[in-house]
C-alpha cells in the first residue's frame, strides 16, 4: 500500500493521529504533486475535520517556507484560504513570500499595493491580479508576430499599463488588457529567447544538428507554421544565401520524422509533436479533442495524407455522420461522400437521397468540400429534368459560396435565358445581394460577361460602391482605366455626362480616382468638363516640410509598406488576415497621399513676402479687426493651407473666414460666427 493509500485509508477511519503521522512522511516526500496534499485536506473538510486540514496545511507551508521553496509555499497559504474566513494573517504571510520570491523585481512593492493582496475584499482576486503583473514584469520577454520579440522597459500597475521594445518597434505601449490578448510568454527554453541571449549557440546547433535547431522552433512556437515563417525565423542563424538550402535538406528529415506532423494542401505547414507520441496517435487524439466540423476537416486531410490512420478512423466517421444528420445534414453529407471515396465498404444510416428527401437542397450550401457539392448538384439535376433549373436559381441567390456560384453557373449555362436573368436581378440590386455582385464583378474582371461593360451601366456599377461594402478592391480591378477608356470611346455625350454626374456625386469613390476618370472622360467629351486649376499658395519653409514629406513617403514608408504586406501574406488566408488587410489598406492611403501631394506640388504660388498687397486683404497678410458690439480685437493671418496653424489665429486662405475677409479694405464691416467686425489695420504677415 503506497503512503497516500494510507493516508485515505486513515481518513476513512477518521484515525487523524495515524494520518498526522503519515502526513510528516508524506511532507519529507518531495516526489509528491500539491495536488495530492490539498485533496487530503478537501476529503477532511467533507468530514467536517476543517481545523484538522488547516493544521496539516499550515505544517506542509512551514516546511517549504524553511527550505526557501517560496512558489509551492505560495500555492500552500493560497489553499488554505479556503478554509479559513479570516484572511489578513495569510494576506501578510502571502506579501513577505512574495517579496522573497521576487525580490530582484524594483517593482514587487508597486504590484502587492495595485493588486489589493493586502487590502482588497476577494484575496483570490487580487493574486490572480497580482501573479498577472509579474508575468508582465520589467525584463519579462514577450513576442508578437507583427514587431517580433520584445522585452518590458518599463512597468505602470496602477494604470494597468506597459511599455515594450520590441525588435521592429521601441518603446510600444500597451494595456494589460491588450497585452493579454496579444502577446506570448517567452521563457528562457524558447528559441526566440535564446536567438536574443545567445545566437551563436543556435548558429552552431545550426550546423551540427540542423534537424534539432527547427523542432525546438516548432516546439516553441507550438502553432502550425508555414516554410516561409520557419525560414522567417531562422534569419540571422542561417545565412540568407544559405537559407533555401538549409530548408530544403531539413524539410526532407521533417516530413518522415516521427514527432512533427506535416499538414496542408498546397500550403504545407509543420507542427512539432510530444516526444513519446508517434504520429499515428497523435493524429487521433487530435481528431478526438476537436469539435465536428474540424473533425471533417482533419479526416479530409488524414484522407490524402495518412490513409491508415483515415481507415482506423471508419468507425468513429459513420457514428459522427449518423449523429450530424438532424443537427447539420450538409456535414453529415460530406462525411458520407468522403467515405464512399475512400471506405466505400462502411454502412451509413442514411444516404445522399434520404438528406436530400429530409433536408432542403440548401443544404448543399453549407457543405465543405466543392467535389462533392459538384456531386449533389449533379444529382440535383437529374433528379429533376423539368425543375433542376429553378432549384438551382434559388441556390445561387442563396449562397454566399463563389465556389458553388461557379458550379451553379456551369449548370445554369444550359438555360441561357435563367442564368441571364439571375444576372439581370444582382446587377440590379447589387445592395441586396452583395455575394452574388462580387462574384459577377470577378466574372467581368476575368473578361466575361462584357454587356454589362457597357456606358449604360457604368453609373450603376460606381453607385454600387456606396451601397455594397467590401467590393472597392474588386471594382479597381474590374473597371481598370484601359477599360474605362475603351468605355468611353463607345459612349454619346448624354452617356457620357450621367457618367461624369455619378463620378462627381460619389462618396466612395477616391479622389484620385474621379480625377483619372475625369481626364479620360475629358479626352473623348471635352466639352463635358472644364478644367479648374486650383492654386495652392505656400510659404517657401511649408513647401520645402511638403516636398520633405513627399519624399519621405516615397522613399520610407512606402518601401516599408511593401514589406508589411510581404509579410503579413505569410500569415495564412488573406480572407481572415487581419495583418494583411491592414497593410493594403495602409498601403492605399499611402498611395493617396503621394497623389494628393504631386498634384498639390504642381499648383504651387509662392508667397513672395517683397510683393504682398496690403492695401487689401490678400493672402500673405495679417489683419486686426475691433468687434462693434464691445470693441474687442481679433486678429487673423491669412496664408496658405500648409501653414494653417489656429493656435496662432493663421488661416488658410481656402477657409469660410479667409472667404469673407479676402479683398476687403480698411474701414469695410463683415460677419463673422454672427457677430460684426470692423477691419482696423491690414500688414504683411512675412
């Protein structure tokens, strides 16, 4: 009988000497878990012996706090908060272990005052609040996929906050709350820890043992990761010649070893698996812990690239499908087609038919797999010589899927004057179904469907961008300016100017966008527009910031935009890639600046401060002027929009007030913000 054995069988007996006895062997036992001691103390509770399990606890804590094992003494007085109603005694004796513990931290003070341990109602609370502010401790390395690793430089627990440098960006501040959600713990066993304490090593694990250098960055990172993340991190311990190389040796090792499990298709990602845990096994047990659509998902995949184990998995697959067919008929129809490809052996409850028969035909909608959604609209068909085809229009004004839209369409070619019509209809009410016209616009930017490409329609298609979201990226594509251009070549002058109209009337349409559109349209019907050169007035000091700005975006942020965006398509799907999304949608307002910047550069006036007019208000003058009502003085200056700076009363000269005020004399009266003015002095502001 094992010494815990023991212990229960005394507890049983309510023999609490004989327990206190074993408990002392038991405490001299280093080899046994907490867990062990606190569920000792739980059964007592249950018998009512709760002083009992307090003495045996506050015996175990004393024994760790002698021996200087500070964290288990921690987890010790913690649980005996359970027991006890009062808890400042345990609240001191929690505050002395953690300053030991901790006692190299500048900040242990702060965090034990902002945490509530000694003060605050709920003791469970505030350690949890106190352990978070230790884990986020100055020195504490942390790493985020968008800036790499990153150590905390300075800590603030009373705001909640911190601050991090990371490798691609100092001194980034963050909320806890954030910070949680972000970023990962990295202990000094992670790769990225030793990359940033000691490369050399890594370097030479690189050379001798390269096979090992990649599992403990798989280890690490624990998430499946993609060739071009592993050589990403490989940077810097592998030379960039080398690298190609390097990978394409290891890759070979990686995809027979025994503990790395290598998934995908086309995109291969690796993930490293526990020692002890072949890939068989842990193939299942993943399959196992996973909910049912992913389960589907993994035995697809198992399908193409571990038959046995997709066999072993027969049984498991036909009692998931039998019990899918009420809950979500279109997955219970995938797993039954997947079998039948693979296992065509097992027995199913059901059958294509009878889902078909139960379930309405959308269910074909929200299947995952595209062959055999090919197969059940192909069945759809024959089952239904007379009414396949509208069936199929309510699937495709239904579906969300261009996938299925594609199949459907290849379907619907056979009846011409249907497929026309459902187009007729999306064309129409673009607003209503947003899927569908995204799917048509993709169609015309791969070159079909070249009738609706037509003068007629181009007001529609640039109305659609204030009514549909998410579509701007695929419009661009599809009304490309060579299009465009050949548009207007075939379109008459009254085409031409509802055209013009519906440009100018958008408000989702970028600026640099209508001004393209504008100079075509100006080229086949100059009559249409006529051209309005706005003059930007500058002083020479805001022309040279905006020619530095210029060139900065240019040359900086534009180049380092290009690379965000290299690397944020490496995340994985650009649909759900946050990171990507992002950076083009930088990388469009970046684009927009520099147009908005040339454009402005080339209608420069210079200021010139020796030809200023100041007998009236022009731009480059400064000019005083008495309230009538009360006599109170304001000033304005008046320059250009680059030098606007309020705080100083300098105006822009494109300004409501600047409006108001240009060409006045001395002696003239105007309103302004409803009050009267007299204009008493006009200088030269330069």
């Amino acid at each position: 009988m094992s010494i815990v054995e023991k212990a229960l069988t005394a507890i049983s007996k309510n023999d609490l000497e004989t327990l206190d006895d074993i408990w002392t062997d038991m405490v001299l036992d280093e080899q046994l878990p907490l867990s062990v001691f606190f569920d000792i103390a739980d059964r007592l509770k249950k018998k009512k012996q709760t002083d009992h399990a307090l003495l045996l606890l506050d015996m175990l804590a004393a024994h760790y706090e002698s021996s200087n094992q500070h964290r288990k003494a921690i987890a010790v007085y913690r649980q005996t908060a359970y027991f006890r109603k009062e808890s400042s005694g345990i609240r001191k004796k929690l505050s002395s272990l953690y300053k030991k513990l901790y006692k190299n931290s500048d900040h242990i003070d702060d965090y034990i005052n902002a945490s509530g341990l000694l003060t605050a109602d709920s003791l469970f609370k505030a350690i949890t609040k106190l352990d978070e502010y230790l884990d986020y401790d100055v020195g504490q390395y942390f790493y985020f996929e968008r800036y790499g690793l990153g150590t905390v430089v300075e800590a603030k627990p009373e705001k909640q906050e911190i601050i991090v440098d990371f490798e691609k960006k100092k001194h980034h501040f963050l909320t806890l709350d954030i910070a949680r959600g972000l970023l990962m713990k990295i202990g000094p066993e992670h790769f990225l820890y030793k990359k940033a304490q000691n490369i050399d090593k890594l370097k030479q694990l690189a050379a001798e043992q390269s096979t090992d250098l990649v599992l403990l960055l798989l280890r690490s990172m624990k998430d499946p990761m993609t060739p071009a993340q592993i050589k990403r991190h490989l940077s810097g311990i592998v030379e960039e010649k080398n690298i190609a190389g390097f990978w394409e040796r290891v890759r070979k090792i990686l995809e027979k070893h025994a503990h790395i499990r290598v998934t995908g298709k086309p995109q291969k990602t690796y993930t490293a698996i526990e020692p002890g845990t072949d890939r068989s096994e842990h193939a299942r047990k993943t399959f196992s812990e996973a909910p049912p659509r992913e389960q589907y998902t993994l035995a697809e995949e198992y399908s193409r690239t571990m038959p046995d184990v997709f066999s072993a998995l027969g049984p498991l697959l036909v009692k998931l499908g039998n019990s899918m067919v009420r809950k979500d008929p279109g997955l219970a129809l995938d797993i039954l087609l997947l079998c039948k490809r693979h296992s065509p052996d097992l027995a199913f409850d059901y059958t294509l038919e009878t889902i078909l028969e139960d379930s309405d035909t959308s269910v074909v909608q929200t299947m995952r797999t595209p062959a055999h959604q090919k197969l059940v609209l192909g069945y759809i068909v024959h089952q239904n010589p007379k009414e396949w085809h509208t069936v199929l229009k309510k699937l495709l004004f239904g579906s969300i899927d261009h996938k299925l839209l594609d199949q459907i369409g290849t379907h619907l070619v056979e009846k011409p004057e249907v497929l026309h019509d459902c187009y007729r209809t999306i064309f129409s009410f673009p607003k209503q179904y947003p899927h569908q016209y995204r799917w048509m616009l993709k169609k015309m930017q791969d070159g079909e469907l070249s009738e609706y490409l037509q003068p007629a329609y181009l007001p529609r298609m640039i109305d659609s961008l204030d009514q549909v979201k998410g579509i701007k990226g695929t419009l661009n594509k599809t009304l490309t300016l060579e299009r465009f251009d050949g548009i207007m070549a075939r379109a008459n002058s009254d085409d031409a100017d509802r055209i013009l109209k519906t440009i100018n009337n958008s408000t989702a349409l970028e600026e640099y966008r209508k001004r393209d559109f504008q100079r075509i349209i100006e080229h086949h019907h100059p009559s249409l527009l006529k051209k309005v050169q706005t003059e930007v007035f500058s002083t020479e000091a805001a022309l040279l910031k905006k020619k530095q700005e210029l060139a900065h975006l240019l040359e900086v942020e534009i180049p380092q935009n290009k690379k965000e965006i290299s690397r944020a398509r490496e995340f994985g799907d650009l649909s759900e890639n946050f990171e990507y999304k992002a950076a083009k949608e930088k990388q469009s307002q970046l684009l927009e600046k520099v147009r908005v910047l040339q454009s402005d550069l080339q209608q420069v006036t210079l200021i010139d401060p020796a030809h200023i007019d100041t007998s009236r208000i022009t731009v480059g003058t400064r000019v005083s002027l008495v309230r009538v009502s009360d006599g109170k003085v304001l000033d304005y200056t008046i320059l250009g929009r680059w030098d606007t700076d309020l705080d100083k009363n300098i105006i822009s000269n494109e300004a409501p007030v600047a409006q108001v005020l240009l060409t006045k004399v001395c002696g003239d009266r105007v309103t302004i913000h409803d009050e009267e003015y007299e204009i008493t002095h006009i200088t030269s502001a330069l």
